[in-house]
C-alpha cells in the first residue's frame, strides 16, 4: 500500500467554484499556517509572510481588480481560445472563507543568503513552496485552496499596505469546499491537458 500522503497529493484541486458557505475553523487555519511556515527555505532565509484577509470592502475591491485583469487576458485571446476561456471560471476571492495573500522579503536573512548567491530566485521558489505544503495540508484537511494569480502586484500591495521590497505572490482562495473536482478544471473546460509523465523526464542530458 502507498502512503497516504500520495492520495493527498492525487486529490490536491485548485478550488473556484465549490467554496461552501461554512466558515473555516481557526484550528484548522494554524495547523494550515503552521504547515506553510515549515516549508524549507534557501539559507533558511523563511523569507514569507501570510495576510489573512477577511474584509469585505478588500476583498470585493481585489476582486473588481482580477475581473478587469480577466478582460485584460482575454481581449490577448484569439476569438476560439476566448469562447473557451469565458467558460472558466478563476477565481473564487468572495465565495471562499478566508483570502491568504502570501508574500516574499527579498532581504529577509539578507544580505548574504547562504545559497542564493547565483540565483536570486531561489528565494521565490522557498515562497512557493510554503504555498504547496499548505495547499497539500488542506487537501489533507478537506479544505479547498484556489491561487489567483490575475493581478498587478502593485495594486495588491497597496490595497494591503505591503511595504516594498516586500512583494504579493499569491492571492489564495481558501476555505471548505463541497466536494474537490476529480480532473482539474483547465482539462474538464478542454483548455490543457495534462502531460505524460514520461515526456517530462530525461536520462543524463535533455532530449527534445
Ligand atoms: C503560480 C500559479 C498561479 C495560478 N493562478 C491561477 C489563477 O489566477 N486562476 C485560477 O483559476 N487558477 C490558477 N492557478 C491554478 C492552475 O490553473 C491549476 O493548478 C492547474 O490548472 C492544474 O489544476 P489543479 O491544480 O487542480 O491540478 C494557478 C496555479 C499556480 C501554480
């Protein structure tokens, strides 16, 4: 038998449009914290923040913004790809509990990150990867997480008084759900499929 863990993983969806009207309860919500904070980091540098955004005036100006970042999208989109598109759905900023916006500190650990010397990014990926130990940890929880990522950075950050050099990297959809989708909503809405494994792994150099 698998670990458990491999069927979290299985079931982990990217959540639009099952949010449930329940509230999520706050031990749930700092074990999900809790999760995230244990990411590994470049240099340990733990270069992320959490605002938990619950206000209405926010959330609904947030949402006004992705609306007009959605047209933005789709007006770039040739007529077919467009219909397509205007069947999916984003986002689910006022549907879902609670908004977590994830943020990253570029000099958090600073200056001299152990690690980080020739790749600045690697900072950013240590962000990323607080996002999928507390996406997986909701899976785990039967709590849905959906990324928004239709936004100006600029505009977030200053709706949510975030201080530069500090950035948003994601606006994350979080609270209980229905149900989780079985295929992911970009492969039901026939938009992408997802690739075989075997195309994605190389042995010893790249091979195109
Ligand atoms: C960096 C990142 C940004 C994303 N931004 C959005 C978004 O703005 N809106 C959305 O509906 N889904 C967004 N997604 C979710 C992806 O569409 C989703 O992960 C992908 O289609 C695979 O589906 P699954 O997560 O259910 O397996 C984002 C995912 C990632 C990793």
């Amino acid at each position: 038998m698998t670990h458990p863990l491999y069927d979290v993983i299985e079931r982990r969806r990217d959540v639009r449009a099952e949010f449930s009207d329940e509230p999520l309860d706050p031990e749930v919500l700092d074990r999900l914290l809790r999760a995230a904070h244990a990411a590994p980091s470049v240099g340990n540098s733990q270069p992320w923040d959490f605002v938990l955004v619950r206000d209405a005036a926010t959330r609904t100006a947030f949402q006004e913004h992705v609306a007009r970042e959605r047209a933005v999208f789709a007006a770039s989109l040739p007529p077919d790809r467009r219909a397509r598109f205007e069947r999916i759905k984003v986002e689910g900023i006022l549907e879902s509990a609670l908004g977590i916006v994830v943020t990253y500190d570029p000099e958090r650990g600073g200056p001299a990150v152990l690690g980080r010397h020739a790749i600045a990014d690697a900072g950013l990926y240590s962000a990323c990867l607080a996002i999928q130990n507390l996406w997986l940890a909701a899976t785990a929880e039967d709590i849905g997480v959906g990324w928004v990522s239709f936004y100006r950075k600029e505009f977030l950050a200053d709706l949510l008084g975030i201080p530069a050099p500090v950035e948003p990297i994601a606006w994350l959809c979080v609270g209980p759900v229905s149900h989780l989708q079985e295929t992911p909503d970009l492969v039901r809405h026939g938009w992408r499929d997802r690739r075989p494994l075997a195309d994605a792994v190389h042995q010893d150099r790249w091979q195109g």
